[in-house]
C-alpha cells in the first residue's frame, strides 16, 4: 500500500471511529488499493451499493440527478452505508482526474466481521450515534 494511503487515518471516518488499533489494522489490511482514470464511474445513483471508497489522491464529482452537488478529495470516502444495508446508492461518483482510492468491497467487509465479531459491535454503536445525531439535528 503507498505511502499516502497508509497515513489516511481510518479512525476518522464515523463508522470505524471505535475500533481499536489492532481492528482498524485488519481493516486497512482488506483494502484493495487502485489508481483510476479520469472520466471513471465510481458508483451510480440507483444501482445496488457493495463497495465503500477512500479517496487518497485525486478528486472525484458526486452528482444527484446529473446535477454536480459536491467535489470529494483525499481524506473522502463515500458508499460506508452501502456497507450496512446493500440498498440503492444515493449518488454518482465520477473520478475527474487520475485517483487513486482505497475500496472494501462486501465480501471483505463479512469476512472482517465474521473474523472480528467486536467490530460489528462497535460499527452497530457508530450507526447509534450517528443516527441520534442527525436525529437532534432535524428536531431542534
């Protein structure tokens, strides 16, 4: 794994914000790194998630409805929730440049959980918290 990737720090993205040094390591051991061309279609709005990506270099356009909504860059990541439900994806994700992206694809991610039954634990706790959270948000 470059060098890049491996300084991207895991614990900061919500859905693995409690796992323990030795957890987020057999995480970041199950990502398959790639470098992707310009133009690329990362994931496409309605089709069926199984995959969650980290940006580590590059940007990459994510569009709702062929409208351009946001700019994702190094440190980014998009598809966790795909992760957890496997329901349609919200959005498109294009690469605009060269990107180079970290990927956990479904498979790796049961396996880690089957391995590793604390993770679910504490994946099931960050999904709690986020949930309470934007839960506050839309009633105060």
């Amino acid at each position: 794994m470059a060098r890049h990737a491996q300084n991207l720090d895991l614990k900061s993205i919500w859905l693995f914000s409690g796992c323990s040094a030795s957890e987020i390591r057999k995480i970041r051991g199950s990502l398959d790194e790639l470098t992707v061309a310009p133009g690329k279609v990362l994931c496409e709005e309605g089709d069926i998630g199984r995959e969650f990506f980290v940006i580590v270099s590059g940007t990459a356009s994510v569009r709702r409805k062929g409208r351009k909504v946001a700019t994702l860059g190094p440190g980014d990541y998009f598809g966790e929730l795909a992760l957890l439900d496997r329901k349609p994806r919200s959005a498109t994700v294009i690469s605009e440049g060269d990107l180079q992206i970290l990927v956990l694809g479904q498979r790796q991610f049961n396996a880690i959980l089957e391995s590793m039954p604390s993770i679910a634990r504490k994946l099931l706790s960050a999904t709690a918290t986020r949930l309470r959270e934007a839960d506050a948000k839309a009633f105060h």
